[in-house]
C-alpha cells in the first residue's frame, strides 16, 4: 500500500457548546415572525376593508346640500355674483356628470350644449332651461354682466327643480 496514507485514527472532535446568546436568535427569529404576521393581517385587514365600501351619495343629495350651502352664504347679497354663478354652474355641471354621466365639469358650454341636446334622458323644456341658465352664467362669470337679485334667484330655483325633476325615486 501507499506509505503516505496515514493510517492513525483520530479522536472525535469535542462537541461543540451552544453559544451562550441563543436567546438572542430566538427573540429575533420570534419578532421577525411577529412583524410578518402583522403585515399580512394589516393587507388582509385592508382588502376586507376596500370589499365593504360604503356605498357612494347620490349626485342629488350632493346637489342639495351644495345649494344649500351655497344659499346660506349669501354670496349675491354680498355683490359676489361672479362667484355666485360659478358656484351655481358648478353644482349643476357636477350634477349632471353624476346623474347621466355626462362629463359636463370638462367641458366648455357650446360642447356641453351639443351633447346636451343629443340626450335622450331630457325633455326639450329641461334642455331649453339648462341652456338659458348657462347663457346668462357665462354672461355673469365671463363677460361680468352684473344681474339682479331676482335673476339670481331664477337661476337659483331653476337648478333646483331640475334637480327635483331629474332625481331618481328612491325605493
């Protein structure tokens, strides 16, 4: 046989200690394992949670309560006409979008006026009344022709009843 081979045997290697500072691997191992379960309970949690949605308000109770915010201001009695009728216009373009979903907010009043008129969904009476309110609200915002109290209030109330007229029956 080869004489390099060493035949000798050796002992067995002592064993060795468990380091002193286990505990510290076993506090990080449990508040690595703590951290995990909280994230996946905060997602799930989350997901839950983004499933029950709370159903959204109807454009109209949204309309209501912007005129009668807008109408406890007072804003015409304060000469703020300009601010007024953007507000008035606003409302009503923001109810439109929400109750036929007509992007009424993005749109300039000539575009608007032309989908307007293609609706199916309004009468010509309704259609016509959208069309003089938003005539003269841009008199107002844009050209600031100064109007009077009582056309104010016409504006005011002829929002206000398409809104009545246009609301669905709530069963």
């Amino acid at each position: 046989m080869n004489e390099t081979f060493n035949s000798e045997l050796r002992d067995v290697k002592a064993p060795v200690d468990f380091p002193s500072h286990w505990w510290i691997w076993v506090s990080m191992a449990l508040v690595v394992g703590l951290a995990l379960a909280v994230w996946w309970i905060y997602r799930w949690m989350k997901k839950k949670k983004a499933e029950v949605k709370m159903p959204a308000r109807d454009s109209w109770d949204i309309a209501y309560d912007e005129l009668n915010r807008l109408n406890g201001e007072q804003l015409i009695h304060h000469g703020k006409y300009q601010e007024y009728f953007f507000r008035l216009s606003d409302i009503l373009r923001h109810y439109i979008e929400g109750r036929f979903l007509l992007k009424a907010p993005e749109m300039t009043t000539e575009e608007f006026l032309i989908c307007l008129n293609q609706s199916p969904q309004l009468n010509h009476e309704q259609k016509q009344g959208i069309k003089d309110f938003l005539t003269q609200s841009d008199l107002v915002k844009f050209a600031k022709l100064e109007p009077t109290t009582a056309q104010a209030d016409t504006g005011f109330q002829l929002v206000k009843k398409f809104v009545d007229e246009t609301k669905m029956a709530v069963v």
